[in-house]
C-alpha cells in the first residue's frame, strides 16, 4: 500500500504536457527496497531527539533515516533539489535541509514527513540552533552572504542579517549567553540572539579560508578557524583574547571539533596528515600528533567522541579508506578498514556508535567505538541500470547498479523474485522465444568475475554462469541462430554464448576495444565500431554470425559515437559527432556510400522500420534530425527542448522517445512533431516496451521505474519488442529477427 500510495503521489506532482491524448505518465514504480537513495552519500547528522542518523548524497535530493539502534532504514525524504547541508533541533525535533538554490525544507523528526519549505539566502550550508530563544540559524554562502533566522516553533523567517561581500560558512550557538557565532570568509561575526543584529565583527583586510567555529562552555569561549589563524573570543565580553598561530611551514587546513570530555577543539593540518590539539584552558596547541596512515593520505570530515577523549577522522588511502581513531591523552592511533571511500562521519551523543558514510561504496557501516567492530552495514541508494520488458508476461525485468535483478509484476510493481549478482548489472536481453533472460554484470565494487548469467524466464530461476571478458556492458542477441554477442568495456575480443547448449561457443576477435555496435537480422551480420581513444582513426567491422568471424573492415574517420542498421536497404548510418555528419555504409559492397550533413552534435541514431527513416539526435541544438533513407537527406528538425541524448523507436505505437535531461519526449514519425514531454523521476537513460505496446518503461538514475502510457494509434502493429540505452546509444534487444529494426 506504500508503495502504491508513493507512486501515485509521485505522478500526480509531475505536470504533462501531451498535445495528443494518451501519452502520460502513468505510474512510478520503486525498487522493493524503497528506503533507498540516487546519489552518492556526503552528508550525515544525527538527532539525539529521535536516535536516528540522517544521510544524504551531493547530488541526490534524498535524505535517509537510519534508526540509532536497530540500524534499519526508517524513512526516505524528498526534496526539490540537491542537498547541500543537513541540520536537526532536538528541543523541537525537527530536521533541516538546506538544497540547492534559495530554500530550507523542514522535517518532522517523529514522523520524518516534510511539514514545509522555508525561502532563505542562496547556497544555504549550514545550520546552527538556539534552544533557549527557539531559533534556527541558516548560513546563506553566497553573495550577497547573510543569515536567515527561523523561528523554531512556526518555521518562519524572522530575520535576515545582511554581511555583505562576506561568506559565511559556519555557525554555532551558545543559547545561555543569548548569542551566535559566525565564522565567514572576513573574520568572526557575534550576532545577539535577542535583537538578531550584529554586536561585534573581527574584520579581516583580505579574505580568509574559514574553516568552522565551536564553543567550549567550561571556558565560555568561541574558537574561529582559518588557515592561518584562530580566533578565541570571550563570550561574556566579545573581545579576542587569544590568537593562536600554526606552525612555520604548515596551515590549520581541517575543520573544528570540540571534544567535550577533556575540553579540547581539534584541528587538522592535512599536508602531514597531522591532528592538532588545543587545549582550551591555555587556549594553546600543546599536541601534533601524526593521524595518517600514510601521508599524504588524504584526511576527510572528522568528529570527537562525546564520552571519551577521543578523535575519528575519515582517511582516503590509495586503494581503500579507513576511520583513523585517536586516543588524545595516551597519543594512540588506529585505523580500521571501514570502506572505499569515506566522506562523511556522525557520532551518536546516546549510545557508542559512529556512522562512516562511504562515497563510493554508496552505503553507511555503523561502528561499535568501544572496539572498533563492525555493526552493521547500511545500503544507501541504488540505480535502476537496465529495464527489459518479458515477451511472455506482463513482467519487468530490472537490473541494478548494486547487482540485483528484480522481477517486477509489470501492472502492481510487486517483486515476483529478487537475484543477487554481487556485480554491476550491466545489460540485459532476452533469448530466443522469451524463456531464457541473458544478465551480463561486471565486477565494480565486487570481488565477482565478470559473467553473463543465464535465467529461466519461466520459472525465474538461475540455470547458469558464464565466465567472460572485461566489464560486459552490451548484449545483442541472434534470434534466428540462437546466440547471443557480448561486448565488453576493456576486451578485445566478443564472446559468443549458444542458446542451444548454454555455453560459451567461441570469441570473435577484434583487435580493439569496441565503442558502438548494431545487429542486422536479415544479413546476419554484426557491426561494431572500434573505441575512439584506441586508434588516430575508428574502424567499423562486419562479422559474420554464421562463422563468428570478422569479414570486413571499413576505416571511418574519428568520433563516430553511435550506429544504427537499416535493414530493408542493407545499411549502417554512423554519426560523427565530431564531423557534424551521418556516414551511410552500404553493407554489400562494405564500403562508405554517403555522407550526409548535419549540424549540432549528431549523438543517439534510431531507425523507423514503418516511414525508412533514421532519427538522429543533435544534442548541441536540442533537436532531432529526420533523415529520409532513400534520398539521404535530412527531411526535417524536430525542437525537443533541450540536450536529446538516447533515441528508442516504440514499434507498438510507431512512436519515437527520446531523453532530454529528467524527462522523455514522445515525437510522432508520421507528421514529425512532439507530442508530448513528459517528466520522469530523474535523468532517463533506458527504455523497454511491453508486450502490447501500450506502456513504456523508462529506467532512470535512480532506485524508480517510470511507466509511460503511450497512445495506440489504429494503423499501428504491435509486437514483442524491448530495447535498452547505453551512453547515449540505443542497443536493441527482442526475441523475433523481424521485429528488431
């Protein structure tokens, strides 16, 4: 019932625009997993008031909710843009997310459902709460800089604090005194809480690079940190009363923590991979003790332990990332082996817990800090690669970035079965009469070798695994001969796997990692360009696919990025993006036939069986170039709105869909006019058809399917058909010779 109430609400939200009744966007259908993120994870807070952790990517517009105890995901919230800071108010239990461009959106933390959205300054990065006068402080970084006040019960602005040409970056509240701290890119600001105004400014001449600012309540002192300075106020005066200077030949270059149990602020000198103490009584560094590994091992975002006298630092390594753990007093430093690419850390202030938010892995590991163990390990977003639709069932198939295969019911979205790779799911087809799938998935973020598995479609079981080359991302199935061509990223050769047998037969040999490739059914011949980096110019082979050997070679010019198969004239169209041309080979004679002139970056081709046709997509001008096979010359520009970049031709509808940035655009081959765009939950970049034509799924950047109504018109024939989208390139994909164009 979630699920389907999320999908409803997702498309009503969505504006169509259709000039032509029928093509809409009918559902969005999520993963099973439905806590689940599109982005790289960056940020992470945690709010005592809740126990739970809240996460979230740079360039996501999701923040996850990670229970404090059990470490189950417990919520998903959706933003309208990108996250760029998140903050929480444990007087009010609320959560604050500060996205990209001029807006604070404001969560319930009992519920974690948005309550509202707050207009602030542009670029909102930080955040910082006053429980006493129940007031939310918002850093606004860009010019004009200033501080957007909120009032903490009726999430409304109160104030905004103009700075001028100053940035700010940090903030910090000290509720007892009544004040908050500044710290901008021209010197510490003190702001009285009550009047919301300035009182004092400690300007500097020139720009500084600030780099936090924290409070030390056993002192009443507030530390500011730049590069080459730090700044210690006096809170109950407002006067400087120490600057402590670095070193000679180092800079602060960390941020600032406080560690409440010995009342000391850290810092790091990142260049000696060094963590600097500062004891807050003397206002003095009276430690510099070596963090890294291994400098210059690269030190991220660190946090102090609030129970003991301890420090974590996320440390990049070369081949893998650790938590770096400081004993300050002993001077003893571990390291534990927490991931690929740490970016994030958040310590719990009620239990002995420290989450570690992986950049790359694209998932959160939860440590026990008394041992350093293990808890738990928490996947934080997924991407849906590859959508296929089956030509025997109303069902879907989708791939993942993570490595499952879901089987989805194609009308309710319920998981029929679930397959775990532990690879990339790279590209999927489907074999001759439907009851066999084909799943090629690499190695990334894996220890797996790279395979194709083999499922019955049927009874959605895994029947076989075939080892093959290096990071297979295209399949190409020969119906008619029951095989199956897969290329790879980083092989040189294309291993060819028998239907009949369900083994590897042999490998076609090329002698360059390939770049685009097309099939044509009715020569039986497989075309493939070699990859523009390995050669000053490109070469397009024909290979045979009754003998699995290369029988012709055919020298193109550079820049060729996408081709595409005519098969009624027995021809390839190749685009040159770099040319501003479409090369027409004539697959007879095996040599260039014509060259045809087009302008704006010609990218994705697709070919309409029904009007001969080959589309084009211009993606410097936002249009896609009709091009009439029999005269070789472009016809028409169609205006799409924007960067087209994949082309999918619907032979159920005799529709062509093309992705322009988060939404697809529907054209209609017949009068060669748009007639409808249509926004998608991200940025489109595959398309699969159903069985009857009618719907077109549509994967994303993103753990969501989209399903797009496509109108029928009554001279259309349907058909089982399917393809999916790979850089830009449509790669077909079906189960019938005469169906694939």
């Amino acid at each position: 019932m979630r699920i389907l109430a999320f999908a409803a609400a997702v498309c009503s939200a969505l504006a169509v625009t259709s000039l032509c009744p029928g093509q809409e966007l009918e559902k969005v259908i999520p993963l099973p997993d439905t806590f689940l993120g599109g982005d790289c994870g960056e940020f992470a807070a945690y709010n005592p008031a809740n126990n739970q952790f809240y996460v979230a990517g740079s360039g996501d517009s999701v923040v996850i909710a990670i229970d404090g105890t059990t470490f189950a995901k417990v919520a998903t919230l959706h933003f309208p843009g990108c996250v760029l800071a998140i903050g929480c108010n444990p007087a009010t239990n609320k959560i604050y997310v500060a996205v990209d461009g001029e807006e604070v959106v404001i969560a319930d933390g009992r519920t974690n459902r948005i309550l509202t959205y707050v207009a602030v300054g542009y670029g909102p990065v930080a955040f910082a709460c006053d429980t006493l006068a129940d007031k939310v402080y918002c850093a606004n970084y860009d010019l004009p800089g200033s501080i957007t006040v909120i009032d903490g019960t009726n999430d409304r602005v109160m104030e905004t604090i103009d700075l001028g040409d100053a940035r700010p970056a940090a903030l910090c509240c000290v509720p007892s005194a009544g004040k908050a701290y500044c710290c901008t890119d021209m010197g510490p600001v003190v702001i009285d809480s009550g009047t919301d105004s300035i009182i004092a400014w400690t300007r500097t001449e020139e720009p500084i690079e600030p780099l936090g600012v924290v409070w030390s309540p056993v002192q009443n002192r507030v530390y500011f940190g730049a590069e080459e300075t730090l700044w210690v106020v006096d809170v109950a005066s407002d006067s400087v009363r120490a600057r402590i200077a670095p070193g000679e030949d180092w800079y602060f270059t960390g941020g600032l923590v406080y560690g409440a149990a010995l009342d000391q602020v850290y810092t790091m000198d990142d260049e000696r991979g060094n963590l600097l103490v500062i004891d807050c009584g003397s206002d003095s560094i009276i430690d510099d003790i070596p963090f890294a590994w291994e400098p210059p091992d690269d030190l991220g975002e660190f946090c102090a332990d609030p129970f003991v006298g301890r420090v974590y630092c996320a440390e990049w390594g070369e081949d893998s990332s650790y938590v770096a753990c400081c004993d300050v007093e002993p001077r003893e430093v571990t390291h534990i082996a927490a991931g690929l690419d740490l970016i994030a850390l958040a310590a719990s202030t009620r239990e002995r817990k420290l989450v570690c938010v992986d950049y790359c892995a694209r998932d959160a590991s939860v440590l026990n800090t008394d041992d350093g163990s293990l808890l738990a390990t928490v996947e934080l977003c997924n991407w849906t690669d590859v959508v296929v639709a089956s030509p025997n069932a109303d069902e879907i198939y989708v791939g993942c970035q993570r490595g499952e295969l879901f089987v989805l019911d194609a009308e309710t979205g319920r998981a029929l079965a679930r397959f775990d790779f532990n690879g990339q799911v790279e590209a999927l087809c489907a074999g001759a009469g439907g009851h066999r799938l084909y799943c090629a998935s690499g190695a990334w973020m894996s220890t797996a070798p790279d395979s194709v598995r083999v499922i019955d479609a049927d009874a959605d079981t895994l029947v076989a695994q075939l080892t093959v080359g290096q990071e297979p991302v295209q399949l190409y199935p020969d119906s008619l001969r029951r095989k199956i061509y897969c290329l790879s990223q980083s092989d040189t050769t294309i291993p060819v796997l028998c239907e009949s047998t369900g083994s590897i037969k042999n490998a076609v040999i090329l002698g360059f990692r390939p770049e685009a490739a097309c099939l044509d059914p009715a020569s039986g011949r497989l075309y493939v360009t070699s990859h523009v980096s390995d050669a000053p110019t490109q070469d397009l082979v024909a290979i045979d696919c009754g003998c699995d050997s290369v029988v012709a070679s055919i020298k193109l010019r550079d820049g060729h990025h996408a081709i595409c198969c005519n098969p009624s004239r027995k021809e390839v169209y190749a685009a040159n993006v770099a040319r501003d041309t479409v090369l027409v080979i004539d697959c007879i004679t095996d040599s260039i036939s014509a060259t045809i002139e087009v302008t704006g970056g010609p990218g994705g081709l697709c070919y309409d069986p029904v009007h001969d046709r080959v589309y084009c997509a211009l993606r410097l001008n936002g249009e896609v170039a009709d091009i009439d096979c029999a005269t070789r010359t472009v016809r028409s520009r169609i205006p799409v709105g924007g960067y087209a970049a994949g082309l999918w031709y619907n032979p159920g509808s005799g529709h062509l869909f093309a992705t322009v940035g988060s939404a697809v655009v529907v054209l209609d081959p017949s009068t060669d006019s748009l007639i409808a765009t249509i926004p998608v939950r991200g940025r489109p970049n595959g398309f699969a058809g159903s069985r009857s034509g009618e719907r077109v799924y549509v994967n994303c950047d993103n753990p969501f399917i989209s399903v797009i109504r496509d109108r029928l018109p009554s001279t259309a024939t349907t058909g089982i058909y399917g393809s999916t989208l790979f850089m830009g390139r449509v790669f077909l994909r079906g189960s019938d010779p005469a169906q694939l164009v």
